[in-house]
C-alpha cells in the first residue's frame, strides 16, 4: 500500500524522555507552519534526531542521557483525515484517529517499538513513520538519493508509481528467473563434463545383471563346492555309523526294539518307551533317506567353481571401486547413476523452458518500461517550466534545468531509464550535473521549489526541514518563508532555522535552548508566546544586545 499517496497527517504531540541532552520534553503542535529556533548549539538537531528515531532509524545506548534508565519518544498524529485505516488492519494494530507512535531504547542498547501500544518490528515502524513523517536534512534528500530522488518526484507527478512499484515486483521475479537459469546451467555443465563417465559407470554395473542377495548364495556356493571331498568324507562315516558297520545306531535300536517289544507282553509299562524307540527309528530312515538323496553333485566341479569365483571377483570389484560393501549398495548405485543421465537429460528441457520463461518476462518488462519512460517525457518540460517558474521567485531568475531521459544498459528498478539532471544557473552558462554546479543556496531553494511542486500536486504527509534556508538571507529567505507557508495550507510544515524572516512565517514558534545546572547540560524546547516571539526574533536580527530597531523590525516580522 502506497501510505505517501494519502491525505496529509498531522503531528499533534511530541514526547521526549532521557534522549542525548534532554531530561524531558513534551510538546504541543499544530497544524500550518511551525518554526524552530535556537542559539547555535543549543540542540535543534536533537529535536529532529529524535522524530527520525521514532519512524525507524536505528538507535543505540549512547542516546541515553542517563545510560541506566530507558529513553522513551512518543509521537501522536491525528489520522482523522488519513485514509490509513486498511494498512493498521493489513498489519493487526489497533486503528485509532488519535495514533500514538512510541519508541524506547533499553540501557542495554536494545529498542522497542509500539504503535496504540502494540509491540510491532522496526519494518512496521518505517512504513507508518515514513508515511507520517517527510524529514529533510540539508541537501539530504538530494545528495543521498540522487537519480531516486528525481526517479521518485517525476512518477509521483505522472502518478504511476504504483506501475513503477509493479515493474520493481516484476523485475525481481524476472531476476530470479536469471538466477536459476544460471544454476541449472552451471549443473548441466557439470552433468556433461561427467556424463561419459557417469555412462560408463551405469553401463558397468548394468552389464554386471546384479541380483540382490546373490552374493551370500555364491559364496556359500563356493565354500561347499571346495570341501567337496570333506563333505563326501563325513558323510560316508556318518553312514558307517548309523547303518553300515558292525553294531551300528540302527542295529543297536532294533536290538532295543525288540527287548521292549518282549517287555510289552509282560506289561504295558514300556509302551511309552517302545513308541519312543519306534520314532528314533523313523528318524533313522529319514535321515538315510536325506543323505541318499542329496542333491550336491560330488563329481568334477572344477567349471563350475571357477564361475562363481569369477562372479565373486566381479562383485568385490565393483564394490571396490564404488566404495561399497554390498549388491544392494551397488544396485543403489546403478539408481543413481540412472538418475544422473535422466537428469541431464531433464535439464536441457527445464533451461529451455526457464530460457522462454525470461524471454516472455523481459518482453513483458521492456513493454512496461516503454510506457513508464513515456509517461516521464510527458511531464519533464512542465516540472522544467514549474521548477524555473519558482526559482525566478526565489532570485535565480535565469537559472535553467534539462532533464535527459536516456535509455540504460540494463533494467534498474526505475524500468529502462537513465537521468540526468543538468543546471545552469546564469544565461550563457553551459548546463552542467546539478550537483558539481549548484552553491548551498542554490540548492536549498531548489529543493523547496520541489517540496513545493510536490505539495500541489500530491497529498503529502506532515514535512520537516531541517534548515533548508542554508546559505539565503534577504528578500530570499522571505521568498522561501512565504513559499513554506502557502505549503501549510495543505500540509503540515515544521522548519528549523536560523533565519528571523523564515521564524517569523510560522504560526506557532518553538525555541531550543540549553540550560546548565550544577556539572549537566539539559536541553529543553518551549512554545513562545507572542512577546517572546518579538524578542526572540529580535535577537536574531541583533544578537544579545536588542536595539529598539531590532524590536520594531522584529515586530514587523511578525506582522
């Protein structure tokens, strides 16, 4: 959700505890234009620091004034007019009118954040804060942001940031789809250079025709076949025992037969024993029977032992080579290798499918990006001509500005658009990149003309200059200041500066100073009444010894 794309806010209360060289500070403000004022040093930037704190910036222990309690800032806004009620849903925060946003930062470093009380993450914090709050330091905005800071002005005026924002979303999937193209193709690369290995390898152990289990059968096998002649011995003797010789099993279990035979007669006593006996016999006969009929064949078996010796060789061959220790492994084996070529295979028709995919994508993206830049060209020669309309008023009435569209090398997260933004600020003058020509004072005034631009056509939220006065006095800075409060109209304005023409604009008027107590520093902000706004402002004027010219300008300042 586009948060910046919505009525502006207004920030209603500032709450400031334990933070660098405030004990505490609660303040009251209000809609229209309020200035900051302060001696040099006496902390404005604090105030400043601390608002940016609260919308996200990250913060650390050495923030604390006191570094064993919490620092806390509180920022409540009224969002009665700020269709942002469905982002507070989205993110399941309690939606109020009167929101409260409140940062701490522990004596351990740590730092919570909250909005209406619920604990919500630093990324939260950003995006409400962000859209609550528009802060700019000197030159700031344009410095740090540079070609995305223009990027950014121009589609807000060609209203399509919400395209620019869906081309972003498209071009990451587009990105993705490179980088796994990229991985498949470096896998198939690998998959070929081993392919005729990985062939051989597979053809090897399929040729081998492995059987699971074979190879406990085969050397069992080979055991029995090479103690042959043994087996044939202790069969013959244990056939001599049983049947053959003089006294042997058999013939003893018949004599005994017949004794409990005769002994049945007399009594029944030893039928038990006799019907033992008769199962000792059928036992006897089996087991003549087993030997008799074995199925080993005791003859030449030469051949055949030096088959499964073969076989055997093979398999503990293979399992040598693959670092195995069974056939099941070596099946396993033969799987993967299987899979292997399958893959590479498969691959080949998975990077033609991506390669289509990118194709279409980057069909798709450089359509987009053509609309985009199109939409840019429509509206660069009426910001050319509201931008050199506004610097006029502000003094720079032959400064000129081209804006060249180009096309760039590759797509960037603003379509397929390079920019640059060249100035000349005298007649006869060559343009040249903004920022290797324009003075300070230049450039203050240029980016409030664009803050002003903005401000008409876009609903902003509440904004906050940080002495964008830097480097303008005179008419100019009277120029700038009534320029900050036709913004107010629509927007809530809050400037710091250092200039009595710009204090003087605003509605409200707020002092930063320091007071020192024993071995502490503290500073502390008020809300200046009428007359204290007269003799502060005469104080810029004239410094620590106000003149009655001082005053009476002041008051004309004020009036």
């Amino acid at each position: 959700m586009n948060l910046n794309n919505q009525l502006f806010s207004v920030l209603t209360k500032i709450f400031i505890k334990n933070f660098t060289l405030i004990d505490k500070v609660e303040l009251d403000l209000f809609s229209g234009f309020t200035t900051v004022t302060g001696d040099t040093g006496s902390g404005k930037s604090i105030l400043l620091n601390a608002l940016s704190l609260v919308i996200g910036k990250r913060g650390s222990q050495n923030l604390l004034k006191n570094p064993d309690i919490k620092c806390v800032i509180e920022a409540e806004f009224n969002l009665s007019n700020y269709n942002i009620k469905k982002f507070f849903d989205d993110n399941n925060l309690d939606y109020f009118n009167q929101t409260i946003i409140r940062r701490e930062i522990l004596p351990n470093g740590k730092s919570r954040s909250f909005v209406n009380d619920t604990p919500v993450n630093l990324d939260i914090l950003k995006k409400i804060g962000e859209s609550l709050i528009d802060i700019h330091t000197q030159h700031q905005s344009l410095f740090n942001s540079n070609n995305s800071f223009f990027f950014n002005l121009i589609d807000s005026l060609a209203e399509q940031q919400k395209i620019v924002i869906n081309f972003n979303y498209e071009l990451n999937k587009y990105k993705e789809l490179q980088i796994q193209l990229e991985k498949l193709k470096r896998l198939n690369t690998s998959l070929n250079n081993d392919s005729d290995y990985f062939s051989f390898l597979f053809n090897e152990l399929e040729d081998a025709n492995l059987v699971p289990g074979e190879q406990d059968d085969l050397e069992s096998k080979l055991k029995l076949y090479k103690n042959s002649e043994q087996i044939k011995s202790y069969n013959s003797q244990i056939e001599h025992i049983l049947y053959s010789s003089d006294g042997s099993l058999e013939e003893k279990v018949f004599s005994l037969n017949s004794i409990l035979n005769d002994l049945s007669k007399i009594t029944n006593q030893y039928d038990p024993l006799k019907n033992r006996l008769n199962s000792i016999l059928i036992e006897l006969n089996d087991i003549q029977s087993d030997l008799n009929n074995s199925n080993f064949d005791f003859s030449d078996n030469s051949f055949e032992i030096k088959n499964i010796e073969d076989r055997i060789n093979l398999i503990y061959s293979l399992q040598k080579k693959h670092n195995l220790s069974s056939v099941e492994d070596l099946i396993e084996k033969k799987k993967k290798l299987k899979n292997k070529l399958d893959d590479s295979s498969n691959l080949e028709t998975d990077i033609k499918d991506f390669e289509l995919q990118i194709e279409t994508k980057k069909s798709f993206l450089e359509e987009l990006s053509k609309k985009i830049s199109i939409s840019r060209k429509k509206i660069l020669p009426l910001l050319k001509s509201d931008l050199e309309s506004l610097l006029g008023n502000l003094g720079m009435k032959n400064s000129s500005f081209n804006f060249i569209l180009s096309k760039s090398k590759e797509f960037n997260r603003f379509g397929f658009d390079d920019i640059e933004v060249l100035f000349s600020a005298n007649k006869g003058i060559t343009h040249s990149p903004l920022f290797k020509v324009a003075s300070g004072g230049e450039l203050s005034r240029i980016l409030l003309s664009i803050k002003y631009i903005m401000s008409k056509n876009l609903n902003l939220p509440t904004m906050i200059f940080d002495e964008i006065d830097t480097g303008v006095s005179g008419e100019m800075s009277n120029a700038m200041a009534n320029m900050m409060l036709k913004m107010s109209d629509k927007m809530q304005i809050v400037a710091i500066t250092h200039l009595p023409q710009v204090a003087a604009k605003g509605t409200q008027q707020l002092k930063v100073y320091k007071t020192n107590y024993l071995n502490t520093t503290n500073t502390d902000v008020k809300l200046l009444s009428s007359g204290e706004r007269v003799d502060e402002i005469a104080k810029m004027l004239s410094g620590d010894e106000i003149s009655d010219s001082a005053l009476n300008h002041a008051k004309e300042l004020l009036n």
